[in-house]
C-alpha cells in the first residue's frame, strides 16, 4: 500500500528561488502556505519568505506557533485583544500592567495587614 504524502518535498524541488518574495533577503528561506493549509502544495499557492517575512505574516492574523491564538480579555480594562506569544499575560497593555501591577501591590498589603493583627 502506497504511503499518502503532504507533498512537501515535491514543493521544495519547485519552489527553489533564491531570493523573499517581500523583502529581498537571502538566507533562512522558508516555504509559505498562501492558504495556511499545509496540504495545498499547488505552485500557485507557495510562496517563498525569509523567516521574519514568514513570522509576521503569520502574526498579523494569530497563526504563528502551535494554532490560531484566541482573543483574550484583559482583566483591567475589558478589552478585548490579540496577546502575544513571547507574554501570555491577561493584560492588554503596559498602561493597565501598571494599574494590574497596583492592584496586586494593594492585595498583598491588605493581607499583609491581617496577617500582622492576628
């Protein structure tokens, strides 16, 4: 019985360019799914990226790393928001970090405060 390939060593072999197709660069060269379905290894739906091209196509619509990053409400102001990989935080921003931050600082003196009457 025949394996079932994704055919990505067949995409490579057609997709060998030697430049990205957004910035120029030359080095660190990955293939793109057009359609984010790494299955669809048609030569219309391939395009080359160097790794940083690549990584912000992707970030720009939450596809980067293991799946689609879910919207998150920060705790502070009840946005609704992306969040970012490199900080899984339930804060939107460095504005409410700061006001999260105080919250905290408040939570503990109060109960630093019952603690010391006990």
């Amino acid at each position: 019985m025949p394996t079932v390939s994704s055919g990505r060593k067949a995409a490579a072999k057609v997709c060998r360019l030697i430049l990205c197709e957004v910035c120029g660069a030359q080095k660190t060269l990955q293939r793109h799914h057009k359609d984010r379905n790494p299955l669809n290894n048609q030569p219309e739906n391939i395009s080359i990226l160097c790794q940083k091209c690549h990584k912000e196509d992707h970030m720009s619509d939450g596809t980067w790393g293991k799946g689609k990053i879910k919207e998150t409400i920060c705790k502070v102001c009840g946005n609704v928001y992306l969040p970012k990989r490199t900080r899984r935080s339930a804060i939107c921003s460095l504005a409410c970090l700061s006001v999260w931050g105080l919250i905290n600082a408040n939570k503990r003196w109060k109960q630093s405060q019952v603690e010391t009457r006990l």
